[in-house]
C-alpha cells in the first residue's frame, strides 16, 4: 500500500494515526524523539505546507530527504561563516564562504563572500565578483568597494542606478563622502542631510556636515522630529523580531510553553531572499490559535542550524512558566488544555514513551548531578521566580526583574569562584537574569531615546562650535557633559583641539596627556598632541610620543606624523619630510599629512611643490584653513602679495578669530602699501588674542615705517615687559631710539639683542647697525631688521 510514495509498514501505520491528534507543531516536534520513520512521515507532512510541488504522488522520501540535508548543508555553512565574521576570522570565513558560493551559488552567498572579502581588506576581490550585480545589497556592497578602490564614478553609479538609494542612511552617507571627495559640496551636503533623515543615530553624516560648515543646530537634529523617527524604527524593529508579542510575556530561554515560540535567525537560500530570517521553532500554541501561528511561520520547528544536544531538552516537559500582567485563572486554562492534550496523546502510544532521563526537566537533572534540591532555586534566594507579598496577582513587575538580575549579575561577578552549590542558583536562573532577552517598556524606550537624543545634543553642539572655532563657546558646551562621557578619548580630543586653535598650548598638552593616559592604544587626534609638543619645543617627549605611536600602531598616519614633527623640530627637514609622505602613503587623504608636507617643503624654499601639497591638502578638505595659511605665506615669501592676500581672506572665511592668519593678513597688506588696512588687520589680530607677540611686533614696525615712533616705543615697550627674550624686540627698540636720537638707549637694545643669540643674519645686521650709529643718514638706508 501506497501513501504519498512512502512504502508502509505496521511502524509507520502506528504514526499516521497519531499524526492526526499531533497537529500543533509542538506536538510534531515532539515526535523528534522517535525513531527515524517518525521523522521522516512528519518531514513530508511539514513540507506539504511549505512546498505544495512535494505533495505529489511521484514524490519519494530520499529525494526530500536530499533536499532537507542540501538545505542543512547550506545554513550549517553560511552560519559558520556568520560566525567566523564576527570572531574575526576573515580567512576562514572566505574559504568557507568560496565553498558555500560552489555548491549553492545564489545572489545571497554572493553578497555573503563579498563581505568576507571588504572585512579581510580586499576590496578588489569583492569589486569583481559583485560586478553587474542588481540587488540593491549588491549594490550598496559594490559601491562601498569602489570607493575603497578610489572608483569614485563607479561607486556613484552603482548607488544611482535606481531611484532609492540602497543601504538606507549608510547609502546616503556613502553617496555623501562620494561627492565630497569629488569636489561636489552641494550634493554632499544634501546626501548627509537625507543620512541623518533616515537615522537620526548616524552620527557621522552629522560631523561631515560639520566639517563642511552646514551643520544646523544639534538641538534641532536631534529633537522631537528624531525621536519619533527612532521610536518608529524601534517599534517596527520589536515587531519584526518579536512576531508580534506583546511585553507582557517574560520568556524562560531554556524551555518552550504553550504561548511562546522559541525564535532563531537562519540562512536562507535564494535570490530574492533576505540574508537573514527569522524563523519560528516549535511553537506551541491554543488549538484555536493553530492557523495563526502557522500563517505566521512555514516551518515546524526542527529545521535547525546545526545538530545540537539541547533539542531534546528544549523538547521536554515545559517547567511552570511566569506570566507577567496575566489573570492566574487565565494562565491556569492554558496550562489545564495543554495538560490534557500531552495526557491523551501519551496514554495512547505508552510504548513510544520517552525514556525517564530525558523526560525530567532540565533543571532537575542538573540538580541531581550536582546534589541540589530540586526546588532549591524557587525558594527565597531565587532572583527570577521568587515572588515579593508587595507584587499584585503574585507576578514581579518589569523593573523589578531586572533590578534583580543586575543584582544578580553583581553577585556572581564578585563570586565567581564559587561553585553553583555556594550561590544557591541554577542554571536555568542564571539564564533568566538577562534582562536583554525581554521586550522593553515603552516607557523605558522613550526614556532611552531621550537620554540618547540630549547626550547627542551637546556633543554636536560642541563639535559645531568647534569646527565653526568658536572655541569658547565649544569648551563651555562640552563642560555640561557627565564626568563619564566627559573623560572618554574623543571628548578630550575635541578639548585639546579647542585650546590648540586658542593657541593655549599648556591646557591642550593637560588634556592630551589625560587622553593619551587613560587610551594609550588611541591614535585619534595624537597627530594634534605632537603638533602641541612641537610649538612648545618638548623635543625629548616629542621623541618618546613618535617611538610610543609607532610601537603602538606602524600603519597609522598619526604615528608619522608625530616622527616627522619631531625631526622637524630638530630642524631636519629632509627626514621630516620621509616622514609626512609615509603618512600619505598609509592615507592619501589625510589633509593634514598633505599639509605638514607643504610646510616643510616651503621651509627646504621649494615653493612650487609645496604650493602643490597645500591645494591637494584642499582638494581633500576645501575648510582645512591651515592649507590656506600656508599657501600665504609661500607666496608671500616670493612677493607675490596680492595672491597672499586672497589665500589670507580664503582661511579667514573659514577661521575669521586665528590671530596669526590676521597678522600675516596685515603683513601681505603693509607690503602692498595699504598701511591703514594693514594696521587694522593688526589690532584685530590683537584683540583676537592679547598674548600673541607677533601681532604688537608688527604693529610697531608697521608704525615705525610711517613715523610714528611715540605710538610704536608704546607698543614695544608693553611687548618687551611680555616677551623679553626676543631678541627681535631689542632690535626693532635700538633702531627707534636711534631715529628719536637716543643712542645709548638704542646701543643697549642692540646689545641685548646680541646677548639673546639671534639668527646669523640678525645679527649681522645688528652689528652693522650699531658701527653706524655716529652716521645717522647711513643708518636710515638700512635695511628693516
């Protein structure tokens, strides 16, 4: 006789009459542990439901056997994959990966290995293999690869190539740094805007608005607008992975009951699918719930990753479970259907029954091999099922769990050398005191989302001030931070940064000392911390910083960028330079590299290509002021003096509060003839920072040039007091004293001058001064010092 393809027997005849009293899956996933005849009738049963074509009649139990095993073939390979990515094991998931892509070659595997490839660095790997793709996650995976690979073109094209953008807000991000780096701002700016649209958390479009100066107020960013798109996108999210639960159901993770279903995330075949699904696993449910469960889910429950020993403790007896925000008669119901239903069943067949080992709960049998009472864990030390006189209808409430289960967890960090026996919990507690595992309150998510939005608001305020360089108002804002987030690595890098473009160099080298301190292995920012070492002239610590990066991290451009400012330092520009173009090679765009390189080069005076390490510096980063500075003063050192100025007004759009890019403005002017602007340009640099000397040095000289000596022996006198060991200083005051004829002030300048170890051609030129100070009309042709 003939049922289906399957040849019959008395075996099997036994099964097809319990299968029709078997109809919940839990119920067929039960049958698992019967003999492999059982299995097999219950497999062409399931997949009747899930795969019409299986139910005719030529269809045999071999060719759905090799089915079910390629199937298992497959998700055993790409979870392992899966598994590998996230262990770091990026070699082993690739040849894994290539295996799978082999046997099963479908869009998903495909997009599956590129990503084994871009997380491996090789990004020319994936680039092949993803070419032509047309799946928006192929896509996406494309793009990213040619912009790793510099494609810029490409990249746009394989994002564009639809009307929606793949990948969500990381599209638009992407699509965002694609168009920056091609010199394309407008669009940039409108690819990062519709990042931070889709998701409010994508903090790096965020900042790149920042660094682009179009960044609006992080108080509108991240307000009422972004909560109620992140409490959107997190209710969606509860919903597709909860199956539609509600959160009044608290689910013990090592057992199955009647209303809950245990979920699992599985690879699954096929072009069009997703990577990942979630799939229902051995629900059981009300008879009157059957349908529902079933049109939520196609599988029955034994479709699993890989063979594992706790099925058939997940298939046991289901131990009482705790119902939260549910009546007792209600639960008791439930309990009573399922209890009548499992005694039907298992008085029918008596002789099929499970052996007793596997029959008794889990914890028991735990408790037996480790000689603990069986109800030892539901007595007054259990954290999770003990019940307070204060709870209504006997059920702890939300907080409380997890107020307890942080307790808990504290106990056994402090405890861990304890045995099991000492603590008086089970395993089965241990696994319950993990309050991720269920839904969160309403009440706490919004409560979540606006602590989230507020600490986000005074970060991006601080760091909009900072790159706009109102420096002030930027520490000011970063002072309302915690204690925490104030003394991370990147909040005290945007401090240090704050006092370097105030040119307080001794508060930025306290707080990069802290930062480096508390993250020795962060090299964020440590380019900044030698630039600060550099002005303060702290060669040996410069030196021990660049040998400490180094050690740390040989492939950072940070690392050497600190080397070459330390030989810069020492005045070896040549080696120096090595340094800076290592940095460019372990980076092309890192803007500050190009312009360390630019400095030097214009130090060893080969201006042209100096000139072209600052617009490629730009070409990177058009508001990286610091390019503009010194493409200035290259073409000031030539006497090119109307292309200083516009390079000059070009930093002072972006950083209009630099007091040296305001005095070398005034200088390009004074040259120029325009001594009133120039003046002008002058006290504004001094207002801008009083302690700056240059600006009052050139100022006096400035008025020097149009006699007015009275005003200009006021300044410098005021300097002297200031900087007394410039030697530029007493040179400038004997030259004044000698036009005002007073010689004896003007030999003692000239002297301490001398005394303070001046350039050689100072002071050659100082010498020269003081032998013609009886010749008063030689002296006035002399040359400015």
């Amino acid at each position: 006789m003939l049922i289906f393809g399957f040849v019959q027997n008395p075996e099997r005849q036994r099964f097809i009459r319990l299968r029709d009293l078997a109809r919940s899956p839990r119920e067929k996933a039960r049958l698992l542990k019967f003999p492999l005849a059982a299995r097999d009738l219950l497999l062409r049963d399931n997949l009747t439901h899930t795969h019409p074509s299986f139910c005719s009649p030529n269809a045999t139990a071999p060719s759905l056997l090799v089915q079910f095993r390629r199937q298992n073939m497959e998700t055993l390979l790409a979870n392992c994959v899966e598994k590998n990515l996230t262990q770091f094991m990026f070699s082993n998931a690739i040849f894994l990966c290539e295996r799978l892509l082999a046997q099963f070659p479908s869009e998903v595997n495909l997009q599956l290995l590129a990503r084994c490839y871009l997380s491996n660095s090789q990004p020319y790997s994936a680039y092949y293999i993803l070419k032509g793709s047309k799946t928006p996650e192929s896509r996406y995976l494309f793009a990213f690869s040619c912009f790793k690979l510099d494609l810029l073109g490409e990249a746009e094209s394989a994002l564009l190539s639809t009307e929606q953008v793949p990948g969500g807000a990381a599209g638009h991000y992407l699509l965002g740094l694609i168009y920056r780096y091609a010199g394309r701002k407008n669009s940039s700016i409108q690819q990062f805007r519709m990042a931070l649209s889709c998701d409010p958390l994508c903090w790096e479009a965020y900042a790149e608005l920042c660094s682009l100066g179009a960044a609006g107020e992080a108080s509108v960013v991240f307000g009422n607008v972004a909560a109620q798109r992140l409490q959107k996108t997190n209710v969606s999210q509860r919903i597709n992975f909860s199956g539609g639960e509600t959160m009044d159901h608290l689910i013990d993770s090592d057992k199955v009951s009647k209303d809950t279903c245990v979920w699992q995330t599985e690879h699954v075949s096929g072009e069009n699918q997703q990577d990942l699904k979630v799939k229902q696993l051995g629900a059981e449910i009300p008879p009157d719930s059957d349908k529902q469960c079933n049109g939520s889910s196609h599988t029955n429950g034994w479709d699993l990753k890989t063979p594992s020993p706790v099925l058939t403790q997940v298939l046991d007896a289901p131990p009482p479970m705790l119902y939260k925000n549910m009546r007792r008669p209600e639960v008791e119901g439930l309990m009573y259907v399922h209890g009548e239903s499992r005694r039907k069943f298992m008085s029918e067949e008596e002789s099929l029954e499970a052996p007793e080992e596997s029959g008794r709960r889990r914890s028991a049998r735990i408790a037996a091999r480790r000689k603990i009472p069986l109800f030892h864990s539901y007595g007054k030390d259990s954290h999770v099922l003990h019940h307070s006189p204060s709870e209504s209808n006997g059920v702890p409430s939300l907080s409380s769990m997890i107020g307890k289960c942080r307790i808990q967890s504290s106990k056994e960090a402090t405890t861990s050398g304890q045995s099991i026996g000492d603590t008086g919990s089970s395993v089965d507690d241990e696994q319950n005191s993990n309050p991720r595992g269920s839904s969160p309150n309403p009440f706490s998510l919004m409560s979540g989302i606006s602590e989230v939005l507020n600490l986000l608001k005074i970060l991006g305020d601080g760091h909009r001030h900072l790159l706009m360089y109102n420096c002030q108002e930027a520490l000011l804002i970063y002072q309302k931070l915690s204690e925490k987030q104030y003394n991370t690595h990147w909040v005290l890098m945007q401090v240090g940064k704050a006092y370097v473009e105030l040119q307080d160099y001794f508060n930025a080298d306290s707080v990069f000392t802290l930062a480096h301190q508390k993250s020795p292995y962060a090299l964020e920012g440590m380019d900044t911390y030698s630039t600060v070492l550099y002005h303060l002239k702290e060669e040996m610590r410069l030196g021990y910083l660049a040998q400490e990066l180094i050690a740390v991290d040989r492939l950072s451009p940070e690392s050497w960028c600190a080397s070459g400012n330390y030989y810069s330092l020492r005045k070896d520009h040549e080696a120096a330079l090595k340094m800076f173009r290592r940095a460019i090679q372990l980076n092309d765009r890192f803007t500050y590299a190009h312009t360390l390189c630019g400095h030097e080069l214009a130090a060893l005076e080969d201006f042209e290509e100096a000139e072209r390490c600052y617009r490629k510096a730009l070409s990177i980063d058009t508001r990286h002021y610091n390019a503009w500075y010194g493409l200035g003063m290259t073409y000031l050192h030539q006497e090119k003096f109307e292309f200083a100025q516009h390079q000059f007004q070009m930093a002072l759009q972006i950083n209009p509060r630099s007091s040296v890019i305001l005095c070398y403005f005034g200088i390009a002017l004074h040259e120029s003839k325009r001594n009133d602007e120039a003046l002008k340009m002058m006290e504004k640099a001094i207002v801008a920072d009083a302690r700056n000397p240059l600006s009052k040095y050139f100022k006096a000289n400035i008025l020097a040039d149009l006699g007015d000596y009275h005003r200009a022996l006021e300044v410098l006198e005021e300097l002297k007091d200031s900087a007394p060991h410039e030697s530029s200083v007493h040179a400038l005051l004997g030259k004044i004293y000698k036009q005002v004829k007073l010689y004896d002030k003007a030999v003692l300048n000239f002297g301490t001058a001398l005394d303070l170890n001046p350039s050689p051609s100072d002071t050659v030129k100082i010498k020269a001064c003081m032998e013609r100070l009886t010749v008063p009309n030689e002296l006035e042709t002399e040359e400015d010092l």
